[in-house]
C-alpha cells in the first residue's frame, strides 16, 4: 500500500547523525502504523436483504439484522471480513423481489440473500439464487413449499411450518378433539401447510371435515360470511395460519360472530404467535412458537432490541415491540452470514464487483457464483454451529434444527407458557421430560370466554351434511327383533328399530361429537355387495347385521362388534324309547362305572362272608366248586335278600348287615330310575352333534341371505343336502315333516326362532365362533375408532347386555336346552361313592379281626416250617390246605356251644358233640403237619419233632 515515509526516517536514510539514535523507535512505529491500517480495511462481504419494509416481518427485519452484525462485529472486533447490507424493499409483490435479487446478485455483487421475506418470493429467488449459485438465507419463509430439497442454494433459518402439524395433532388428542377446522390463508404459505396438517390429524384419528381458505386480502364480510358458515356446522375447534393482517381480520369477524366465547378453541401457528402484538388474538387462544430457551444474552438483547425498535418505528404501538421467533431467526441467521463470511479468505470473498459476463449477456445469471465461490460461502453457512439468540444454532440438510416447540396461552395480549411438545416425547410440562399421561399433561390455563371448562370441540350443527346410514330393506317378519326399516308411503318418513339400530344409537350418543345421520333403505343385495357400496361412496356407512368376514374387510373397516355370534344348530326333539336302543333299557338306570363296582362288591362281600365262616361253618365247605358257587351265590343273592345260608360268625353278620343297607338304597335308586325311564317321555335331539350330521343322509336348511354357507362348504358337507329358505318361518314346517333334519344359522336367528318353538327344537353341537355384528364404514373413517370406543364403553357398563335381552332374550335360556327338556341322567359311582367305602371298610376291618384271632389261636404255629419250603408254589398250597381245614373250637370268636357247625350223632345221649377222630396221617415228604382233635372242649395241636405222630392230652 504506498504512503510517504516519516521525516526522520528520510534522515536516518540519509545518514544524519541526529536521527540514527531513534532508528529504531521509528521502525517500530512504522510497522505499528501498517497493522492499524491494515486491521481498519477488512474485506467487505455484501450481502442482500429482500424484505417488505413495511410489514410486521420487514419492520422487525429491518431492526434486528443491523443491530446482529453490530453485536457480532463488537464480540470480533479484528474480524477479517465486513459484511454490508444492501436492503431492497420488494413491498410483497414477487416480481419486485426477483427483479431486486437479480440487480443484487449482478451488479451489486452480493454474495448472499438474506431473505426474501414471504415464501412465494422466496421460491422464485431461490430458484435464480440456486442457478446462480449464490446462498438464500431466509429467516421468515416457514412454507414447505420451498426447501433445500428443491433449491440446492436455499438455507432455512427458521421452523418449517411441516414441524407444527405434529404439535396441533398432539393437542388434539391431548383434548379429545376428533374434529379441527384449519383456516389458512390461500397462497403458498398457507396452502402447503394444511396437507401435513390433515396427515398428522389422521395419524391422531381426527379428520378436516371442511377447510377454510381465505385470500390474503378478503373482506370483512367475506371472512364473516365464511365464519358464519362454520358457525352453523358443528365443529368448533380452528386453527388458524395466515399473515397477522388477514388473522387480525378473523378475529375480528370471529368475535362479532360470537365464536371468541366459551365452547370455542382457537390455535395459532408460530407464524402468529411471534407477532402477536401485531394480531390482537382473543383470550384463550392457544398459541405455538419455537423453543427459546431463556438466557442473560437474550434478556439483554431484548432490551435493547425494543428501545431501538421504538426508536426506529415510532409510529408502532408500544405491543408490537415483542421479539418473538422471527426477530430470533432473523438476529441469528445475519449472526451465521457473518460467521460464514469470517471464515472463508480474502480471496475466496473478495473479486470486481458488477456484471460478470457471459454467453446470455447480462440477463445470463448462470456460473455467476462460481467466480464468487457461491458453493464455498453455502458450505460455509451449513457447517455453522454456535449458540445463537435461539439457542444451539445447527442447520441440518439446510433446515434449522428446533428441538421443541412452546405451547402458550394467551391471557390478556400476553403469551404464557403451558407446557412444550417434542417430536419424541410429545406434550408435557417440563421440555426434555416425557409425561407419565397418556396423551401428555399441560398447566392450567384459560379458555376463551374466560371458561376454565375444556370445550368439547362441537355442538349440535344447525346445518350439516347428514351421514347417509344403509340399512337392509328385506328383513323377515320373524327377524324384526333384530333390526327392521319402515318407509311410510305417505310422509316418505323413515323408522327404523330392532336390536342393531338401539345399539348403533347408543354408541352414536356416546361419541365426542355429534354424529348427525339418516336412515336409508338399501336395496335388496347380499350383504357382500352392501360392504362394497359402502367402499364406492353410495352409503356413508352400513348398519345391520353383518358379521366380520375376511372378505368384507377388504372393502371396509369394521368397528368392534357389539354382540358375539356363532354357528350353531337346531334340530327336533324326539322321544329315545322308540329307538332300537331301548332294548337294553334294563341297564340304562346305572351307568357303566357303577354296574362294574357294584359287581365287584357283590363278589368281595361273598368273599369276605366266606373267608371268615369257612373254618365253622359247615355250609361254606365241600369241594372247591362248590365253595366258590356258594361264595359267588351267597354274595349275588343279598340283592334279592334270598340267601339261606347262615352264618354264625358275628363279623360274618356285620359285613353281611351292613352291605344288606347298601344294596337296598342301590336298588331303591335303581327301581326309581327306571321307572322313570319307562315312564316319563325321554326328549331328546335326533342329532347330536356335527359329526352325526356329516355321517347321516338328513338335508339342512340355511336362509338365503346368510354366509353360513361359506362355513358349510368348509365343512365338507355336500351341497345337494343344502336346502335355502327365504324366510324363517318355514323352518318349522320343514323340520316338522322331516324335509330337513337341522337348521344351522348364527346365534341370534336361531335364539329367536327358539322362543316361539322351543317345545319341539332344541340347540345341539358345538358353537363355531365367527368374527360377530359390527357396523361397516368406508375404509380410514376416523368413525370406526370412536364408535368401537363407544361400543366398550356400553359393554362395560352393561348397558348392552340390557339391549340385547330387550329384544333377544337370554341366549343362555336357549343354550341351556341341549338336551331336552325332559332327561333322566344315569345314576354313577360318585353318588354312592361313600356308601362303597363305608361297605369295603367294614369287610376289610371284620376280615383282619378274623385272621388276627385265628394266629391269636395257634392255628399259625405252623408257619415258619411251611414259609421254610423252596417253592412258592409249595408254600401257597400248604397255605391254603392248612387254612382249609375246620375245627370246631369254642374259643373262636363269636362261636355258640351248641352251634357250632358240628354234625350230631343221632345216638349220642350226654349231649356232648362227638366230631369224631382225624386221623393222624404221617409225616410226609411235604412236612404237612395233622391236626388232632381230642375232646369238644379242648383242642391242642401237637407235633413231634419228627413230625410222625400226635398226642392228645
């Protein structure tokens, strides 16, 4: 850089012996000199700003941007860039603001926009700006109309309108609001808001019954004209994203139209509740804005920001000095221009300002920022991160990262904050922190009319479109319980009732909104036609019987059902006796278990009688034969109380008594059963279940407008054996004259035929579930949630049962009939279970008493020597020989002198009982021992040690 040296630099150069001395001193000051001029001529970076100077946006702009670059220019004082703003003014008009982006980005030389301010201008700008290759920061364009996606050059500074519609779905379903009305301001920046508007409502299950469009310079009476029109339907939940000077005019209408009072919500985007000084909204209004957090910067900032913005606008009102999302955005995205422009070199930033030539001349914009590094300086605003006045400023794909957004309540003008939504953890009160509530928690706050009551979200519409409600026209008479449609020929009036229609009206009634609608009488099809009507839009919904099928699903959407179905089967009843069965009636009082136990007791009580008077009852005796024969006769016979032989032994008499009791009740209850069965008609149905039917020949009736001929054909049931009826009264006349041996329908149908002709028909088989009654809507109709929640509702509070058993009586009246009205049941072991046990105990007790007497008597001393013997066979046949002999002793248990089994001799005067003499056999090979018997009063077993001999004492 020339300049003129000093004069005792010249000196000093000249040799001048004065100046030498302070050479030194004067080169530092030189090199000094040079720092300080080079550090005050930084490079300068031009930069655009395409604003509506006079619009609430273009003013706050106007303010902020300056007062950024001065902030950021006294944080960096030695900054080797300078960015100079050239504002244009394009006064809203988009042709203004393409001809002004041209002019700056030839021959003004910016490197950079800031701005356009509107959306439609910023589309079109970016659009040059990208061909041009020279970066857009637009700190006010929100319309995802325009987008880095679509302009490669454009950068977003600001919340993108796309991000709020999560946040109005959140609040809806936060308060139950199935309905929400958007009014929207009819250019680019309202109209492609409200498709991820109506999206994010349809993921919450709320629909956009009607839109409101509004031109950005409509009337007052045509805002008040739309207004009152939706004033008359029943939605009463708006949200409204359009300029502040269109959302000033609504409210204004709203007001006079008396839809600012209670039972009203109104929600403002972002777009609003940062100029809302500048709308004037109601109380009560809720309002979202991006997440700001609170800091000493910014509570600095926005005391100065509103002394100069007062100072440059002294004309505004003292409320329109809010800093609100557009002054944040616009204070950082200047902030980044410069920290961008910091970044790069001198010689990326720096070349001849003007026209850059090219093939087109100077309206050719095409290269223009390759020779400006456009692509640099782009890069360089991507990559910019600091913590900005909103917070951490990130740009991520060119959209600027928010990580919340506030919900705020307008109270008094003034915007307070009730809490926060976040993409993840959706509403709560604390930002970060997920809410333990389903569908999230909010503070208290105010609604508008000053009500603390939540507004339902609609009231009963004065004039609304009325859902066009199918109902079958062909019902047979009999069926009518279950639904029915009238048509009076001479008002043309619609009724209808039945069990469907009260039940599809409770539900209505239940529902968050009302649900206006008129009955239809559908023309006579199948009801898988009818699914299909209601898909192509000739009835807006399906009431009737209509079971869920796979099928009709594909068609339609099912609310849950409200009564469950299934197949079953009717049949007649017939008297069993005249069934070749009834042969063998004799055992059918008994069923099997007790004929077997009872044949088993006979048998052990025999045994038991017989093991105990063997050894004295000479009756019981004889040849092995004829001990069994009386064994088994004696038992058998104590069911006819016939046996002769006498016992003697008085556990005999007590096995014999108490089995006696047992047999008589055992033949008491056999008697009864009987004669029951023989005499009483014995109903039953003449098919039993579903595996006789496919096994027999009989025909089966089904009614012409039903799918149960899809589960017959599944069933393997030939369909020559199908018979269709067209209306259910001939079934009975059918099933009676034996046309038809079973009728198969659902539940429902089959509970009503039983009521008028339970006497002769009864319900047999196993039900086979089917899916059950649902009402049918068009597929995605946000109804279908609703009114199956309405439908559990009146299951849980028994409110449906009461309906049903209104017009259907009680299904388990009918159910309860499967076998007949008139049945005896078989008599089993478990009713006299105690009786046996009572019996076998008493046998079992009286037996082990005998043997423990019979030891007691010496009758076992021979044991050890038999249990001595090799063979088991051995051992058991000597058991049995030596239990098998009888002896006549008085001092056997229950024994009487002169009777005790003996054989008198007729010739015998001193009344002693001569049993006579048993030979002493001698001792065998087998080591049997004898046994002698002496005199009648006193027997002793003796045995030699040899075993050859007895002696008698």
């Amino acid at each position: 850089m020339p300049c003129s040296l000093p004069p005792l630099l010249h000196l000093a150069m000249a040799g001048h012996a004065r100046a030498r001395p302070y050479l030194p001193f004067i080169l530092v000051g030189l090199a000094a000199s040079f720092t300080v001029t080079s550090r005050a001529q930084p490079t300068e970076v031009k930069v655009g700003l395409i604003i509506d100077a006079e619009s609430p946006v273009g003013k706050v702009a106007r303010t902020t941007i300056p007062m950024a670059l001065e902030d950021f220019y006294a944080a960096f004082p030695n900054s080797s860039a300078r960015v100079r703003i050239l504002q244009r003014d394009s006064g809203g008009d988009v042709v203004v603001a393409a001809s002004a982006a041209l002019q700056l980005m030839t021959s003004q030389g910016a490197r950079a926009i800031l701005g356009p301010q509107s959306s439609v201008e910023a589309a079109f700008v970016a659009d040059l700006a990208t061909r041009a290759e020279v970066p857009v920061v637009s700190f006010s364009a929100t319309s995802p109309s325009v987008s880095p996606a679509s302009a490669g050059f454009f950068v977003r500074a600001a919340l993108s309108d796309a991000a709020q519609a999560g946040a109005v779905a959140a609040l809806a379903t936060h308060f139950g609001w199935r309905r929400v009305v958007p009014i929207y301001q009819d250019d680019d920046y309202g109209a492609a808001f409200v498709p991820f508007l109506v999206d994010a409502l349809a993921d919450a299950r709320a629909e956009v019954p009607y839109r409101c469009a509004l031109p950005e310079g409509a009337a007052h009476d045509a805002i008040a004209a739309e207004l009152y029109r939706m004033e008359s339907e029943q939605t009463r939940v708006f949200v409204l994203h359009t300029r502040p000077g269109l959302a000033k005019k609504v409210f204004a209408a709203a007001a006079e139209a008396g839809m600012t009072g209670a039972g009203y919500a109104w929600i403002i985007t972002d777009g609003l509740t940062g100029l809302v000084g500048f709308v004037d909204p109601p109380q009560g209004v809720i309002g979202l804005a991006p997440y700001v957090p609170t800091t000493p910067r910014l509570r600095e900032v926005k005391r100065r920001w509103v002394r100069r913005y007062m100072r440059d606008h002294p004309q505004d009102e003292p409320e329109h000095a809010v800093v609100g999302c557009y002054a944040v955005w616009a204070y950082d995205a200047a902030w980044a221009v410069a920290s961008a422009a910091e970044r790069l070199s001198s010689g990326d930033l720096s070349s001849p300002p003007g026209l850059v030539g090219g093939k087109g001349g100077p309206t050719d914009i095409s290269g223009l920022g390759k020779s400006r590094s456009g692509e640099k300086l782009l890069r360089a605003i991507n990559d910019t991160t600091f913590e900005g006045l909103g917070g951490r400023f990130e740009l991520i794909d060119g959209e600027l990262a928010v990580p919340a957004c506030r919900v705020l309540n307008i109270d008094d003008g003034k915007a307070k904050g009730i809490g926060f939504w976040t993409p993840r953890h959706g509403l709560s009160r604390h930002v970060g922190r997920g809410s333990s509530k389903a569908g999230g928690e909010l503070s208290p706050f105010i609604w508008p009319g000053e009500s603390t009551v939540r507004p339902s979200g609609w009231a009963q519409p004065t004039s609304a479109a009325k859902l066009r409600v199918a109902v079958p026209g062909r019902i047979p008479r009999s069926y009518r319980a279950i639904m029915h449609i009238d048509v009076d020929p001479v008002t043309n009036r619609t009724t209808a009732g039945g069990f469907v229609i009260e039940a599809f009206e409770a539900a209505v009634r239940l529902l968050p909104y009302a649900l206006p609608f008129d009955y239809v009488k559908a023309d006579p099809m199948p009801y898988d036609h009818l699914a299909q009507a209601v898909n192509n839009g000739t009835y807006d919904a399906l009431v009737a019987d209509m079971t869920i099928t796979a099928k009709r699903s594909e068609h339609v959407d099912f609310t849950m059902p409200f009564i469950a179905t299934s197949i079953t089967m009717i049949v007649p009843l017939h008297d069993q006796r005249s069934s070749n069965k009834w042969t063998w009636v004799f055992l059918k009082p008994l069923r099997y278990d007790l004929w077997l136990v009872s044949a088993a007791f006979f048998i052990f009580t025999g045994f038991v009688v017989w093991a105990i008077e063997r050894r004295d009852n000479e009756r019981f005796g004889g040849t092995q034969s004829n001990q069994a024969g009386t064994m088994l006769y004696f038992g058998f016979s104590t069911l006819v109380f016939t046996h002769n032989e006498k016992v003697k032994s008085n556990l005999s008499r007590l096995v014999v008594v108490v089995w006696v009791f047992v047999v008589l009740i055992l033949q008491s209850s056999y008697t009864a059963s009987l004669t029951s069965l023989l005499t009483v008609p014995q109903i039953g149905p003449t098919i039993v279940d579903y595996r006789t039917l496919l096994l027999g020949t009989e025909k089966v009736g089904i009614l012409n407008n039903s799918f149960t001929p899809q589960v017959i054909n599944q069933s393997g049931l030939p369909q020559d054996r199908v018979v269709r009826y067209p209306k259910a009264e001939s079934f009975q006349e059918a099933l009676l004259n034996g046309s038809i041996g079973a009728v198969i329908d659902e539940t429902p149908y089959l509970n009503i035929f039983l009521q008028t002709y339970r006497d002769n028909f009864t319900v047999t088989g196993q039900p086979n579930m089917t899916g059950g009654f649902a009402f049918a809507f068009p597929r995605g109709s946000p109804y279908v949630k609703d009114l199956s929640q309405a439908i559990l509702n009146l299951t849980e509070s028994g409110e449906m049962n009461r309906i049903e058993r209104k017009w259907l009586s009680d299904q388990d009246d009918h159910r309860s009939q499967g076998g007949g009205p008139f049945t005896t049941n078989h008599l089993n072991f478990s009713s006299f279970r105690s009786l046996f046990v009572i019996t076998g105990a008493t046998s079992l007790i009286c037996l082990t008493i005998h043997l423990a007497f019979f030891h007691k008597e010496g009758y076992w001393l021979p044991l050890p020597q038999i249990m001595s013997r090799p063979s088991w066979k051995v051992r058991l046949r000597m058991l049995v020989k030596h239990f098998d002999r009888k002896v006549y002793s008085e001092t056997m248990p229950g024994r009487n002198q002169n009777d005790v089994g003996a054989v008198a001799s007729p010739h015998t005067s001193d009344h002693v009982s001569i049993v006579g003499r048993l030979p002493c056999a001698p001792h065998t090979n087998e080591g049997s021992v004898e046994m002698a018997t002496q005199t009648t009063s006193e027997i002793e077993p003796v045995a030699d040690g040899g075993g050859r001999s007895c002696s008698s004492r």
